[in-house]
C-alpha cells in the first residue's frame, strides 16, 4: 500500500507540495496572513470587492435574523423555502432566461448538471482549459469526450461535423467552454462557437464564473455583452466571485432545469443552501446589476488599464515556466508584502507555471503601482 507520506515528499521535490494558508482578517484587498502579517491581496476572485463591503454585511446579517442559519434539508425534501425560489426568479429575470437552479458551489453544479444532461449515448467537446470542475463534470457522464485546443474553433469544428455523423437521433452533443479563462484571462470567442453549435445541433454550455458581475450590461457576463444570450443554452455561473458571497447557477429552459431538479445528483442529494444566504444572494443581485455595480466595475477597468492595457479581464497571468521559479517570486513578493499566488501543474499545463493577479475594485491606484514596481518583470 502507498505510503501517503512518500507521494507528499514526491510532489513537494517537483515543486507541486500545497498548503492551506491562514488569514486572521476578513477577505478583502489589504488581509492579515497568519506568520506574514498585512498584505495586498492580489489572489482573490472578489472582483467587486463585495465580499466584506458593508452592504452586504448588513444584508447578511439582516437576513440570518429572519430567516434562521440553516434549512434542514435537501430542495426535494424540505428544503426549498420561498427564498430559494425567490432567488432563481430574480437570477433567471436578470439572465434573460426562462428559468435558473441554484447550487451549493460552482464546482456542484457542473459535476452535477453535465451527468444529469449527458449520459453513454451522447458526446461532450470541451476546450482543452476548461475548469477542472467541467473536466470531471464530463467524465462522471460516461458521455464521450472530445477535447479542441484552447480557442480553437476550427477543431471544434472538426469535432462537431465527426459528432454528428456518430451521433443518433436521440444523442446531445454538448459543447463545453469559458466566458474568461479562469487562468489566462483570455475570453471565447463566442460568436464563432455559437455559430457553429448551431450549425451542427449541439447544445452549448457557457461557463461564466469570472464574468458575472465583471462583463457585458448590468454585469450579466459575456454572453449579455455579445448580444448572445438567447443562442447559450445553458448559462452556468458562481456565486463567490463577483457577487462575493457562495453558490453556483445555472440557467436554461424551463424544460432542462425541470429535468435537472429531477437527475441532478448535486442537486437533489444535498442540503439546501442557507436561506439567508439565499435572501443575501437575491438582494446581491440587485446591488451587481445596478449603479453600485456599476461603479464597482468602473473602478475594476480603471486598475485592470492600469495594469496591462490589454488585459481582457482581471485576471492577468505573468508565465514564468518552472515551478520552482515561481514559487520563488511568489515568496519573493509575499515577503514585499503582496500575496500573489503561484499556479502550477496540474492547474496549468506542465512548463507554464504563473504568478497569477487578480484585481479588485477594491484596489487603489497606488496598490497596483506598489505591485508593479514590486513584480519580477518590473
């Protein structure tokens, strides 16, 4: 039998060891690091700089107040309580979709819904960097998969011309892919891909996780700013991004969320979320899509430019290559007092190790500036 201690020793001589570090401070731009003390936060996915703000704070707490701390059961059971329902009205509203299903993360719901939509019978095509969340999504399908190099539409088009003579009348083919690549940065290019899932009669699932309350009108994400929400068939998203709180979401025809209430295993076999998260999450909505989000995403351009001026999102990754050298430079600016983290294997390809930045609305100017002056590169 393996020893756990000899894999353990193995990853941390390739570079790959990870540990959990401790904050003391809430999450936000500037966070006290257990055994560091006050740094920059540049590795949180709090877009917006929701997750500590005020607002919600005192919506939150408002709301634990009304609705109690836990709802006892799973959706099917018991557990859906009005504020589940109100939510998904609002998300599916907000969308411009005929319905919405919430989850407990982003992570459930796409291990939950591709099994629930895809079975033997059927194939699913990803982008080869889809989240590792998409990736087994379609393996626990049993669905064939294919995968096309990133962004490459060509090969998608390879794959869905061999998909649709494989497949029979009753197959789905279903099309994987990102908003903003949770990595790179970089954005589909989603007109293409949604001219060509029709094309061939596939179904296209958009994941928008770090776009939501980031791109396109009131924030809705990419897909809104193409003007392509009506040809996504599933919109798939997060809550613990910009909206700064938890969950996931997906949003689609009333037909497919009846059948993911009755096959999505995440769905069905889980506690229902709080419902004074779920109250805090409909109100959020509200905050994100309206003039407080829209200042908040004003503010995010202003330090996304001042970055890099072709930045596509706020995620900017500086590839250094071997592992060691990145951890190297993360330590080397954790002891500046910046907390940028090193991505690694398997999160990216082999040889593509990055220092990862993710800004925040709650960034000043003169934050991004200590970093720039403080980064390897500068």
């Amino acid at each position: 039998m393996r020893d756990p201690g000899d894999e353990l020793r193995e990853l941390e001589q390739n570079g790959l060891l990870r540990t959990l570090r401790r904050l003391d401070s809430p999450q936000q731009a500037k966070i006290d690091l257990a055994g560091t003390g006050i740094c920059l936060n540049f590795s949180s996915n709090d877009y917006l700089g929701l997750a500590h703000s005020e607002e919600l704070r005192e919506i939150y707490g408002a709301n634990v107040q009304k609705y109690g701390a836990g709802s006892g059961a799973s959706r099917l059971v018991c557990g859906t309580m009005a504020q589940h329902l109100e939510l998904e009205e609002a998300l599916a509203s907000l969308k411009r979709s005929e319905a919405a299903l919430s989850f407990t993360s982003g992570f459930a719901t796409a291990t939950s819904v591709i099994p629930a939509l895809c079975g033997r019978d059927d194939i699913v095509i990803l982008d080869k960097l889809c989240h590792a969340s998409l990736i087994d999504g379609a393996r626990l399908s049993g669905a064939v998969m294919r995968v096309f190099p990133h962004n490459d539409v060509e090969k998608l088009k390879s794959h869905l011309e061999w998909a649709e003579k494989k497949t029979g009348t009753d197959g789905r083919i279903l099309v994987v892919t990102e908003s903003v690549f949770s990595m790179d940065g970089d954005l589909a290019p989603l007109q293409d891909i949604a001219e060509l899932k029709s094309k061939y009669g596939a179904l296209l699932l958009l994941d928008e996780a770090h776009a939501f309350g980031v791109l396109g009108p009131q924030g809705r994400g990419l897909a809104a700013g193409m003007e392509l929400e009506s040809q996504i068939d599933f919109q798939m998203g997060t809550f613990s991004k910009a909206v700064g709180l938890s969950g996931g979401y997906i949003c689609a025809s009333r037909s497919f969320v009846d059948l993911l209430i009755n096959r999505a295993r995440g769905f069905i076999y889980s506690t229902a979320p709080a419902p004074a998260l779920a109250a805090t999450l409909r109100e959020a909505l509200d905050l994100v899509s309206g003039p407080n989000g829209d200042e908040r995403r004003a503010w995010l351009r202003q330090r996304i430019r001042q970055m890099d001026e072709d930045a596509e999102s706020a995620i900017i990754p500086f590839i250094i290559g071997e592992n060691e050298a990145a951890l190297a430079a993360s330590e080397s600016l954790l002891e500046k007092g910046f907390l940028v983290p090193a991505i690694r294997y398997p999160t990216v390809p082999r040889g593509t190790a990055r220092l990862r930045v993710t800004l925040s609305a709650a960034h000043t100017k003169e934050n991004v500036t200590a970093l720039q002056k403080a980064l390897p590169s500068a």
